[in-house]
C-alpha cells in the first residue's frame, strides 16, 4: 500500500491570548486557516515504523526519535508498520504548525487505510496545541490551549495567500513566556472574513515590541506596500501572511518580496 499527504500550512488568521494557565500553558481564541500548500509525506507499509527525511528544511530536523511524525505514528495503533518519507518543504519553527501539519498528514494516513482510534482527538491534543486542528486542516476555531475545536462558517475559501519567511526561528516558548499579561478578548465575529477583519494576533505586538524582532517589522512594512486586504503574522512567528483578492495581486506581490528579498523563504497559494 503506498499513501501520500500533502501537510498543509497553517496559519492564524486571528488570535487572542487571553490567560495564563496553572500548567503553564496560555488560554487562546484563534481562527486556525489552511494553506493548500506544506510538507507531502509518502509512506508504505513496512515491518516497521520509519522516518526518512528530505526536502529544503529536512537538516533543521536534527533529532528524529524527536520527529512529530514519529510521535504520530507511535499514537496510532495499526496492524502494519509505515514507512514514512517527509519531504521538508515548511520553514520550521515559523509560525506555520509545520510539525503539527506533519502529525494532522499522519492521522489523515491511518484514519483512510485503518480508521482512527475513538480517543484521536485527545491522542492529537498530547502531540501539540495544535495538532488537533491540523487532523483536518480546514478552517475552524481554536479554544483552551487551541485544542477545542469548533466549525465556523467559512466564507475564505481560494482566498489567494502569500506567505513570506524572513529567517528566523522564533520559539513558541518564548513568545508566549514574553506576553504582557494582557487579555486580547473573545474574537468578535461570525464568519471567517469578519472575524479575520476584526480581530488581530496578539503575538504580533509581542514580536515587533516586546522581542523587537526587526526582521518581521520589516517583513510586515513590505507586505503592507503589496497593498493585500489583510497582512499579519501568523501564530508566533516569524513568518507573516497576506491576502488578496486577486490570483495576480499575490503573484505581483511575491515577485516585488523576491526583488527586495532575494534570500527569505516564500510560497504562495490558496486558502483551502
Ligand atoms: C502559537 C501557536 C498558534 O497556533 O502556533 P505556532 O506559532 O507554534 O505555530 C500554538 O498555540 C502553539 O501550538 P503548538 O506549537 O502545537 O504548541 P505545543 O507544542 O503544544 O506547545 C509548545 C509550548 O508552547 C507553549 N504554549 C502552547 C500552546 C498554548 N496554548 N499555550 C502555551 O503556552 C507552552 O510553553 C508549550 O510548552
Ligand atoms: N516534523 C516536524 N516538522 C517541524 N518541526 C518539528 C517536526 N517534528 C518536531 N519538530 C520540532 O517542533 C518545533 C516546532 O516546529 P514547527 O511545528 O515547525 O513550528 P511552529 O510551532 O512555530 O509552527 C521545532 O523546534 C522542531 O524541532
């Protein structure tokens, strides 16, 4: 049996950190989106579960026993082993839940060849805040640590998106550990667009103030002169993305960013 998955980019259209929680972690509100583009895991049945690693960002990976693919794979019961190639192609500690996307891809594998276990929900949560979200990569709400999922009325689809990296790794931990203490507030709004439009990710002020991360000050003032409806950063950092209403507006924009920025990451692609 021979399986194939494209992990998909996640980003953050919104989100709110609204409390520091006893366990260390922090209370959020976050509308999670989907990019049609990521890593692509191929596997085939084996005696045994195996990681390869390749692609753009395979070397950033140092520890495979570390691997979240790994990790999936261990969560999942199964009667055969998989092994599992990862073609690297996600920026890695960039905001993108790229090992998170990886894990989703891995669940999405074994729940079409085999079926998930009752319990994957949780199974996904203990992997990461948010691997339950990336289980089925389309747009949804983020709640508690971002591992209660809820619909949301989705009105973004083939949204033309740019995503742009400006090369440094910026540690989850640490973005959190530095905000403020300031509670953001539910998200307003109903569907994807309106609460896209209302709302922002506080992890945004913490980057550009509190840390002073020049690069995505910078990253943020040249997507803003691409002219899209909304630029932002996503999740913690450091990469940003924008929208545009046109397939053309995105197009133009990634080539003034490569003109400027010949050596920072970027892909562009669609809202799934
Ligand atoms: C900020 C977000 C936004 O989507 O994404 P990234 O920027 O990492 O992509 C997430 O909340 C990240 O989720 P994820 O990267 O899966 O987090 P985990 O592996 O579970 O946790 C890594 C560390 O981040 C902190 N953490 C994570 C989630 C949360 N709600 N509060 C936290 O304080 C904790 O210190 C935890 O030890
Ligand atoms: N398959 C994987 N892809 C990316 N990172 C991974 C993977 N497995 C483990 N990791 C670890 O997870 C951490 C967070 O990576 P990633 O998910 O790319 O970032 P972020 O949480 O900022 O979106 C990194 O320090 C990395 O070493």
């Amino acid at each position: 049996m021979r399986l194939r998955e494209t992990a998909f980019a996640k980003i953050n259209l919104a989100l709110h950190i609204r409390a520091r929680r006893e366990d260390g972690y922090h209370d959020i509100e976050t509308l999670f989106a989907f990019v049609d583009k990521g890593d692509v895991l191929t596997a085939r049945t084996a005696e045994q579960d195996a990681v390869t690693t390749l692609g753009a960002f395979a070397r950033e990976l140092d520890n495979p026993f570390d691997n979240l693919v790994a990790k999936a794979l261990s969560a999942l019961p199964r009667p055969d082993g998989l092994a599992v190639t990862l073609e690297k192609n996600l920026p890695v500690a960039a905001g993108l839940g790229g090992g998170s996307a990886d894990a989703g891809a891995i669940f999405r594998m074994v729940r079409d060849a085999y079926g998930l276990p009752d319990d994957w929900r949780a199974r996904a949560a203990r992997l990461g805040a948010d691997v339950p979200a990336c289980v089925d990569s389309s747009s949804s709400l983020g709640k508690g640590t971002g591992t209660q999922i809820e619909p949301v009325e989705d009105d973004m689809v083939g949204t033309a998106v740019l995503l742009v990296n400006p090369g440094v790794p910026m540690s989850t931990v640490k973005a959190y550990g530095a905000w403020d203490g300031t509670d953001d507030g539910p998200l307003i709004g109903k569907s994807t667009s309106e609460i896209a439009g209302r709302n922002g990710n506080s992890f945004e002020r913490i980057a550009t103030e509190r840390l002073g991360v020049e690069p995505v000050v910078e990253t943020l003032r040249l997507l803003s002169e691409t002219k899209p409806f909304l630029h932002r950063l996503s999740g913690s950092g450091a990469t940003c993305f924008a929208l545009y209403r046109k397939i053309g507006e995105r197009d133009e924009a990634a080539d003034f960013i490569k003109r400027r920025r010949p050596e920072w990451w970027q892909i562009s692609g669609a809202l799934r």
